[in-house]
C-alpha cells in the first residue's frame, strides 16, 4: 500500500490527487493537505471582482466531493518537510498545521510515500509597504478579495455618478509580479462597467505594469497573423487601450502604497507619484513557506526550495544570460533533483528563469515581469506528475514516466474585456508553446499558425463555457477525466 | 542679506505622472465602427465561437502529448 499526499487542493494540486485516485486502486490512499474548505475556480475572481459574480459562483466545498472520491481530506496548512524522516521513522513526512475549525491548531505529521506540493503562491503583499487589503489598495487573487474589491469599485460608480470625478488605477503593485493578464483583464471589465453606468467621461482609467511594452504579458509578448500580416502583442493589446480610453504606465515598480496615492519608480530611473480613488494591484508571488529538514533535523530549505520559496524541480538553474536561454531549461517532469519522491507542480515549482526580458533600473531595482504559469499549464502538469507517480507505484521504478514542459505545451488565455451575454467581449489568445523554442520555430520562438488572438463576444462566451467546464470537472461529475487540463 | 521668501504659489495643475502614456499617443491601428460592431454581432460571434473552439481544442489536444 502506498500514500500519495498531495498539498494545495488549487488548479494543480485538485487535478493530481482526482487523477490519482483514478489511477490508483483503493488500496493505496490519496491524502490532500489544504488549509481552505473551499476549492476556487481564480480566473473567474475577475467577474466577482466587478460584482457581475458572487464569490458562490466561483467556489464549492471540497470535502463531500474528496468524500465521494475516496481521497483523504485534511483541511490544515503544510510548514514543514521531511523526506528523509527523522530518528523515529525512516519514511518521509510533513508536518502540517490543521486550520479545520473541529481540529484548528492540531499539528501533525503526516507520513508519505510520494509527495506533491501545489501550494501555488504566497501572495507577497509585504513586499511592497501598503500594498493590499490591509493596506491601501485592493486585489482579486482570492474570492474574498475580489468581494471587496467590487463593493470599492461599486462606491466609486456611485460618487461618478453624483458628478465627482475619479481615478482608477489597475495594474501590478511591484516591480517582479507576474500575472500581468489579470491586471489587463480587470482593467476592461472595469472600463466596460464604467461605460455600462454611464459614467467613463468622469473617470480616469490607468493600467500600471512592469512590463516593458504593452502586450508582453510576461512571456515577452506574442507574435501572431492576422489579416495577412504578422503583428505583434504590442501593437493588438495598445489597439485596444486606444479604442477604450485607457491610460498606462510600463516599466513600473510600485515602492509603497499610501491613502489615495502610490510612489513609484520606472526602469529610467524617474521617480514619482500617482493619485487614485481605486486601485486595485496584484501582489508579487512567492512560494509558501515551507521548510525542510533533513533526518538529523538539520534544516535544508535552502537547498530543497529556491530563494524565492519554490520548490526546485529537473530545471537547469543554472544562471546565463538572455542569450543562451533554452527550452530545454524548463523542467518536464517536475521531480526534486534531490527526492525522487518529491515533485512541485503549478506555480509552487521553481522556474530556471524569466521569459521576458530581465531588466534593471540604474540603482538595481528589478522591473519585468516573473514568468507566469497560469491554469492550463498547472493543471497539464498536476495531470503529468499523478501519471508518472502511478506508474512509479506500479511498476516501482524510481523514473517519473509523464513529461509537461511548458516548452512544449500551449496556453490558452480568454482575457474577458467585459461581460454581458451579447454585449461583453473577451480577447482569446492562444499561445503555443509558452516558453519560447527559437530552435522549434526559428524567428519567432513559438509557431504562427497556434499563437493567435481575437477580439470578440464569442471570447466572452468562451470564457463562460470554460467556467462552467471546469467547476464542472473539478467537481468530480461524471466524465470529468474527458475535459482536458 | 538674505531674499525675502517668494509668495507662496497657489497649488500648480499637478504634472502628468512620469512615465504616462495617452491612448491617443500610440500608433497601433484603432478599429472602424464597423468592426467595433462586428465584435458583438450574434450570427459572427456564433461563428467566431466555432472557430475559436477548434483552434483552442487542437492547441489543446497538441499539449496533451
Ligand atoms: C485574478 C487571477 C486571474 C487569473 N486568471 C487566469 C486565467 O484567466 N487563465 C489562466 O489560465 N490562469 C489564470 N490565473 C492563474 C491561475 O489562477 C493559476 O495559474 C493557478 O491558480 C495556479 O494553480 P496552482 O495549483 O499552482 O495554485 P493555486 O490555484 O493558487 O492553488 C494553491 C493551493 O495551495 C493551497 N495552499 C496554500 N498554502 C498551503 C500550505 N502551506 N499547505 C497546503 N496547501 C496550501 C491553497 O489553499 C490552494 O488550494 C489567474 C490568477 C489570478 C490571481
């Protein structure tokens, strides 16, 4: 009998542990450890966000469906590992922290046989003084968040539309975030709302970014055909700022958010200040954190976790530049060079480098994008590793057999720039692959006929479908293994 | 002898925030009423959401392995 224990119960981490179960008979056991009840489908936050979703339409309880399943469900927060035990074990184990109300402040250690960690990110608010809910500014990485940004976003329709004048600011609040495309995807829900109340002549709407050039989205930006040219991210995404009024600031770090005013400085070394009624600005990511220790309790978090706090995994970390970045640095099957029992999959696994472009301002400050690895990534290699961890149990080989390389996969993002069934649109692109292969698709680095992007009401039904699809799946319902990661 | 001090200006209009960039700055092309239109024309759309569907399904199907 073997365990499985699976930590993070997001896109990833979901994804693992149904497989596993699927592909595991009952004898062995599939535990996930996460310290929330509920499972969040996070794209769809940017709806709740608005106030066009309740936090109810994005979220549902895990416990009756791991129940139903027949996966063990502890809801509780990882801190530590140990994957090479201790005196009294030789197996390894993590410890874990239960924040489930009937349990909150247990701590336990919770034996395994093979790990996964999708603990997905730490949400770096810190990172920047009076960044955040409790600061100065709003988010909608979580359900809870995005709540609170609607009913701020709803007040500011309110004082528009007693004549008062208002800005908005939407972006990134330092100057290493990723997750550029949910900035951009809440920017034009927000200018779509404004306009929807009547209101967008008295509101000033700015999208603030680390990126270099518009459209670069943290994976240095897309080239595709259309219309029977090639053209750029760049030149599509400022189409769009210029058709809908938005104002933007590129190659920004944010240094600290105060009451109704943010300091920041640019990559040409300019520093000042911006005034906003609104601004909502998503944090830096950081991998959770976790420890480790080895058997003699000597701690080894250093060489088990980057220094960001992400698990290193079969990447090629060592530092080169631009030039000599290759897909075949990207990892592919997700296992600690150091456990091979052990994997990080989603965001929780450390990336060998950027996609764009890493740049500096003159006294250091590092302003570009983080590579982002979003939902269909996350859930191709929750998917690849609960393979691979099958088969090692079966056949129990050492070898992770199953590869995901976001080198050699796609990503499909719908950026919604509105809702409304016949009046919302969405941007669709499609990317593939996501990390760059200049020796795959010289010129370029990513094929032209699978990297494209449109503009239209039938994103926004797209986004709507993949909504109710992936509740859909992630709830265990019938035929959920058919609806791909 | 030292300068009396300068009256004291009324506030300045504050300068645009470094960095700022107007829409109306950028050259990328702005589309025609027209194709604004077209983006939220149903029978388009419907077949706009057909086209899409396939183009993400084989993206999709080419990252399953
Ligand atoms: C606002 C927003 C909009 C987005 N929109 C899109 C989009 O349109 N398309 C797209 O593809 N991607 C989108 N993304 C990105 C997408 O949400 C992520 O790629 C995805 O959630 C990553 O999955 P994950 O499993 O790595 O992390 P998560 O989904 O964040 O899951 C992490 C899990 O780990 C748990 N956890 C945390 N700490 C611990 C611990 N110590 N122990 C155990 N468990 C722990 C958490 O509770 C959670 O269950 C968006 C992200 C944001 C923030």
């Amino acid at each position: 009998m073997a365990r499985v224990v699976v930590l993070g119960a997001g896109i990833s981490g979901h994804t693992a542990a149904l497989h596993l179960r699927r592909l595991l008979d009952p004898r062995h056991e599939v535990v996930v450890v996460s310290p929330n009840s509920q499972w969040n489908w996070i794209p769809s936050n940017i709806w709740v966000g608005v106030g066009w979703m309740k936090a109810q339409q994005v979220t549902f309880p895990l416990r009756p469906v791991y129940d139903k399943h027949g996966i063990d469900f502890r809801q509780a927060k990882a801190v530590a590992l140990h994957p090479e035990g201790d005196a009294t074990t030789v197996k390894g184990f993590v410890d874990v922290v239960y924040t489930d109300p009937a349990r909150s402040g247990e701590v336990q250690g919770i034996e395994y046989d093979f790990l996964v960690n999708a603990t997905g990110p730490k949400l770096n608010f810190g990172a920047t003084p009076g960044l955040g809910p409790d600061g100065h500014s709003l988010s909608v990485c979580t359900y809870g968040h995005a709540e609170q940004a609607a009913a701020a976003l709803a007040e500011v329709i309110r004082k528009l539309k007693a004549g008062q004048r208002q800005t908005l600011v939407i972006g990134v609040g330092h100057g290493t975030c990723t997750c550029e495309g949910a900035a951009f995807e809440y920017t034009f829900n927000v200018e779509h709302e404004l306009r929807a109340a009547g209101v967008r002549d008295r509101a000033e709407v700015i999208y603030l970014t680390n990126e270099y050039e518009l459209g670069d989205f943290g994976v240095g930006g897309l080239t595709f055909k259309q219309s029977g040219f090639v053209t750029s991210s760049k030149l599509w995404t400022e189409s769009l700022f210029k058709e809908r009024g938005v104002k933007s600031i590129v190659r920004a770090h944010v240094q600290k958010v105060e009451e109704g005013r943010l300091s920041y400085e640019t990559l040409d070394g300019v520093e000042d200040t911006l005034d906003f009624d609104f601004a909502m600005l998503l944090p830096p990511f950081r991998g959770q954190d976790l420890q480790a220790f080895d058997r003699e309790g000597a701690d080894i978090t250093a060489e088990v976790f980057a220094p960001n706090g992400f698990l290193k995994v079969d990447a090629d970390y060592t530092p080169k530049p631009v030039e000599e970045w290759k897909a075949s640095d990207w990892p592919s099957t997700y296992v600690s060079p150091r456990y091979p029992n052990v994997f990080g999959v989603g965001i929780a696994f450390a990336p060998p480098h950027p996609i764009s472009t890493p740049r500096k301002a003159p006294n250091g400050t590092v302003i570009s994008p983080a590579p982002p690895r979003t939902g269909m990534p996350s859930g191709l290699m929750g998917r690849a590793v609960a393979q691979s961890i099958a088969d090692m149990i079966k056949t129990g080989s050492s070898v992770p057999t199953h590869h995901a390389s976001m080198a050699e996969m796609g990503a499909a993002c719908v950026a919604s720039a509105g809702a409304g069934f016949t009046t919302g649109t969405a941007a669709s692109m499609t990317m593939y692959p996501v990390v760059p292969d200049y020796d795959r698709f010289p010129g370029y680095g990513r094929s032209l006929t699978e990297t494209t992007g449109e503009i239209g009401l039938a994103g926004h039904w797209m986004k709507h479908l993949l909504h109710h699809m992936f509740i859909y799946k992630a709830k265990g319902r019938p035929g959920w293994s058919m609806i791909p990661e | 002898m030292t300068a009396a001090p300068a009256p004291q200006a009324a506030e300045e209009p504050r300068a645009t925030p470094a960095g700022l960039l107007e829409p109306s700055a950028f050259e990328a092309p702005v589309p025609t009423e027209r194709t604004v239109r077209l983006r939220t024309n149903l029978p388009l759309q419907a077949w706009r959401f057909a086209a899409v569907g396939i183009r993400m399904t084989r993206m999709i199907l080419r990252s399953h392995g």
